[in-house]
C-alpha cells in the first residue's frame, strides 16, 4: 500500500497533476509515429471501452445506480446510426445528434417509471431492456436482423476520409478527451454533488432538497447519451455491427472494467478499462499461455477485487480502504 | 403567529397509531420541544412534517402554504431542515461536500451550467462555497472541512450536521435528539448554539429531545405526546408539574425511566 499513498501524494499536488497530464496528451498523440497498426488497434479498443466505461460511470459509480444492460445504450447508438446512413443515406455526422436523440429518449422510457421504484429494481429492468434491444434487433429486417448492418461507408472529416487505423485513434482518442472533460465537470457541479448524495444516502439527500427522482433519471440519460453517441462511433469505424456485439457479455465487461478501476473516479476508470483491452492481449502471442489467456485475467480480476475492493486508482489521502464508493458491496444497496 | 401550524393530524401503520388527532401551532422565532416517552410518535411527526411519512388524515400548514402531498425535498425547498436521530451524514464525502449538500436547495445551477461552466454558473458554485465555508466557521469545523465525514469524532459528526442543515437557510428547524451522545460540556453549548443560531438567523426551532435538563433550559414551549396523544402543552414548569405529564413519564412501576424526568 505504501506505494499507493506516493502516488497519492503525486497526485492531490495540482501542478504535477498538470505537468503529468500535458505530458501524457503530447505522448498519446505522437505514439501513432511510432507504432504498428496492431497496437493501434488494441489502443483503439482500450479508447473504445475508455468511452463506455466513462458512460457507465456516470450511472455506477456517481450514482450508485446498478445498471446491468449498458449493451443496450450503445447498441441503440450503433443501430440508429447505421440505420440512418445504410437505409435512409445520411452523412455520419448528421446522424449524431439523431443517435443523441434517440439514445435519451430510450433512457427516459426505461428510466422513467423505473427510477421512482427502489434502485435494485433498476438492476432487473435494465438487463431485460439489453435483451430485449438484442432480440428485435436479431429479428427485424430494418437492423438487418441475426447478420446486422454490414457496409457502413466510413465517414469523412473536412475532406479526410477516416479509413486508417490512426485516424480512428485519433478521433477516438479525441473523443476519450471530450468524455474526461464532460465527467470532470459534473463530478465537480452542484448536479455531480447531487448524485454523490443520492449514491450515499438516498433519504438524506431528499432531506436535503434532491429530488431524487429526476436526479437519478438525469444521470441514467446521460450515461445512456454518452453510451449512444459512442455506439455511433463504433458503427462507423467497425463499419458492421450485429447482435452479438451486444450481448450480455458486453454489458458485464464494461461494468467490469468500471469497478476495476474504482468506480466513481475518473483516472479509476480509464485504467480499469485500459487494463480490460490490453491486459488479454499482452498474452495473446505466448503459446499455451495464450490460450489460456482469460482464465489468467479472471484471476487476477478476483485478486484485484479480494485485495483493492475499492478499485485499482489509489484512493484520496486520509481515506482508508473499503466501503468507498469504489465498493461494490455499495452499488445499488439501500 | 404560528409559523407552522398542525392540524388535526393521525397516522396509522397498518393497525397501529402513531399519531391520534395531533394538533399544534410553532410560533415563528419560538423554541420549541416535542417530548414524550420511548415510542409515543415523536419521530413519526417529524416524518410527517418532513414529507417522509403522509399522514393519514389531517393537515400540516406551514407559512400560510399546506405540506401535505409534498415530497421530502419540496419540503426543503419551503424553508424546513431536518437533523437525524443518528446523524445521516454523506460518509464518503469530506465534510465540506457534506455541508454544500446544504446550499442545493439554495442553489438552481443545472446540467446545463455544469457542462457549460458559464459566469452564471462559476459565479453561483463561487457563492455556495463561500456560504459553506461560513457555516463551517460558525459551527467549529472549519479545520476539519477536507476530511472524510466517517472519520470525525460523533461531536465533530453532529457540528457537520448542523452546519449542512444551517448552510440550506431554514426558516424551520427541526432537531431530532440533538443532545443524544453528548457529554454535559458538549450540552451546554448545544444550548448555547440553539439560542445563538435563533437570534443570528431568526430561524425558528422545533425539536425532539430525552433530554430533559436541555428541554427545561432552551424551550419556551413544551409539547407531550404519549401514544401519539398529545397529553400536555405550556411553559417549562406548567409542564414539569402537570400530573398527566408525571404519570406518562413514570408510568407503571417496572417501565423504565431513562429520562430522569423528575429528578
């Protein structure tokens, strides 16, 4: 633990705290010189799951909310935009704010009747949702049913047509920018304050004036929105999607990679979702071993777990382990 | 002129009542105490009044505007805080988000003004802030205010609580056992404290206490409840020499009396 507390330390100073992140943005943009296309993909997944961790965190770990299907959110920003491109010919980037759209309207039919209930409930509801948005899209002609939407034309960016790995590192990478800043900015908001509140004690924060219900609600839609908007994305640089790219599995691997990190903590999370994107492929390579990859990451997953509850990111100064919001004993339970 | 006015008020649980016909005026700028023994439907009227429980039948009129059918929050919103039997902090928060908590009511920035961090909204988070830090002075954790609410010491607790409560400009405040857990030193300027916050804010008191040398002290007026009855209202000493009062508190010979009423 000793080591944690030094980077703590390292951390709460706020110039280091700059000083490392202008340092690590002029790295993350030059890598792309030096790297194969390989490694820029696995980076790029790293980002992709950066992004939907980041959504997820917004409901999880700021809320306290248990969502079980984020598959879901991301598959109907997948599906909207591969819809409006392949069937109806829209440029990408109109689709964007439709997908937006979409995505919060979603939200709010799920979330609306649901989040006045207890929270728990919220854990069931959305894992139906996720199943149901998998199967209509498996059994319907409009999403190309069980094969998907192949052939999406890659889109264009002032004249570049975004067709080469490092261009989607880029704009991914761009996007995980954008993501840091939006979470920032609630976390640190009279709204972010709120949700902590509700994640802590659901009455107290009534008694002080939250109202709870349109909180959780907010914080729902704009996991939901983030998680579409990504979908989006994901739509045009796979350039096919299909069911089986959101399937349960999805939603599990995303809140994995969420509690990995620490849930709540935005540092917490990208590394927890690097960790998931790059850790399976650093063995992919080794005989044997290789093979048995998975079953080494989920080991190490319950280590992670048994030791750090809290999450990988180092916890503030002061602050002793276990029952933090990184916790997952706490998510959901009231 | 009563700044909260009770009405007629019942609440039943399934079967049981907690509170039969309860009917009482607190005065704007008064202290004033609900006492009663272990059970009598003490906290289930503050439940009441704070939009936790609703009341069975019965009204709770509070500045001219009815409370009944509003939400815990709304309630907040109109001017009355609550502290808890057993302190419900925000544990894994530092005391100063605790007491921010306070100024939400007070404060309208939204997810707009969050993302956007328009002057408006800096300006805003600028002046719940500086409203925090006062309320952190006034109460005495001004030092402690980056620590985690769950490692302060149960008095330290109890002062982030009342500053999260005065930080969200009450016209009302209701204290639930405000005295629980304190040792004399820390009762006497829990006194001291209510006065005090009463003339520098003209907030109006309400509260539930055991404690009887505390009732006696701050009250101007005493409340009785026994089985959700009210048996009793008056001054201090109309009260302590009320017999009704005498018998509730002493009741029959083996009940306990933990309050050392008449001692």
């Amino acid at each position: 633990m000793q080591y944690f507390t030094k980077i703590r330390q390292l951390l709460d100073n706020k110039f280091a705290t700059r000083a490392i992140l202008a340092a690590l943005c002029v790295i993350m943009a030059l890598l792309p010189l030096f790297l194969n296309n390989y490694v820029l993909n696995v980076l790029w997944n790293a980002f992709f799951y950066m992004l939907l961790a980041m959504g997820l965190n917004i409901i999880v770990g700021y809320c306290g909310l248990c969502d079980l299907g984020y598959a879901a959110k991301f598959a109907i920003g997948a599906y909207t935009t591969g819809i409006l491109i392949k069937t109806y010919h829209w440029n990408f980037w109109l689709t964007l704010p439709a997908s937006l759209a979409v995505s919060i309207i979603a939200a709010l039919l799920i979330g609306g009747p649901t989040l006045k209930l207890r929270s728990d409930y919220l854990a069931i509801v959305t894992l139906g949702f996720a199943e149901i948005v998998r199967i209509t899209a498996r059994n319907s002609n409009i999403t190309g049913s069980a094969t998907g939407i192949s052939a999406i034309p890659r889109p264009s960016f002032f004249g570049i047509r975004l067709v080469k790995p490092n261009h989607w590192y880029y704009v991914f990478l761009v996007l995980v920018i954008i993501f840091i800043i939006i979470s920032g900015r609630i976390r640190n908001s009279r709204v972010g304050r709120a949700l902590a509140f509700i994640r802590e004690d659901e009455d107290a924060a009534q008694a002080m004036g939250v109202n709870t219900t349109s909180y959780k609600l907010l914080a729902y839609t704009i996991g939901a929105a983030m998680g579409g908007i990504t979908g989006s994305f994901y739509a045009v640089k796979m350039t096919s999607i299909s069911p089986s790219s959101f399937d349960f599995t999805q939603s599990v691997n995303i809140l994995l990679a969420v509690i990995l990190g620490g849930m709540g903590k935005i540092p917490g999370v990208i590394v927890g979702a690097a960790f998931f994107a790059i850790f399976p492929e650093l063995f992919r390579d080794i005989p044997v071993i290789g093979d048995m990859r998975m079953l080494f990451f989920g080991i190490l997953l319950i280590a992670v777990m048994l030791n750090r509850p809290q999450g990988l990111w180092p916890d503030k100064l002061g602050s002793e382990p276990g029952g933090l919001p990184g916790d997952i004993n706490t998510v959901g339970r009231r | 002129m009563a700044l909260m006015h009770v009405d007629d008020l019942t609440m039943r649980f399934s079967g049981i009542t907690a509170i039969e016909r309860l009917t009482l005026d607190v005065q704007e700028g008064s202290i004033t105490s609900l006492i009663g023994p272990n059970g009598a439907g003490k906290t289930s009227v503050f439940n009441c009044i704070t939009g936790f429980y609703k009341a069975t039948s019965g009204d709770i009129v509070f500045d001219g505007q009815s409370l009944i059918n509003l939400k815990p929050y709304q309630i907040t919103y109109r001017g009355i805080i609550r502290t808890f039997q057993n302190v419900r902090l925000f544990k894994n928060m530092t005391v100063l988000e605790n007491v921010l908590s306070g100024t939400h009511s007070v404060s309208k920035q939204s997810i707009f003004g969050a993302l956007a961090r328009h002057s408006a909204a800096r300006l805003e988070e600028k002046a719940v802030l500086e409203s925090a830090e006062y309320f952190l002075e006034y109460t005495g954790i001004y030092n402690k205010r980056h620590e985690l609410a769950r490692n302060l010491s149960y008095g330290d607790q109890r002062r982030t609580e009342w500053a999260r409560a005065l930080a969200s400009q009450p016209k009302l405040l209701l204290l639930d056992e405000p005295a629980a857990g304190l040792n004399r030193g820390e009762k006497d300027s829990l006194i001291e404290l209510i006065r005090k916050l009463r003339s520098d804010f003209s907030i109006t008191v309400f509260l539930i206490e055991h404690d009887m040398d505390l009732v006696m002290k701050v009250s101007e007026k005493v409340i009785v409840v026994n089985f959700g009855v009210k048996i009793a209202e008056g001054t201090p000493n109309q009260v302590q020499t009320n017999p009704q009062v005498i018998e509730a508190y002493l009741g029959s010979e083996e009940e306990e009396d933990e309050d050392g009423f008449i001692s």
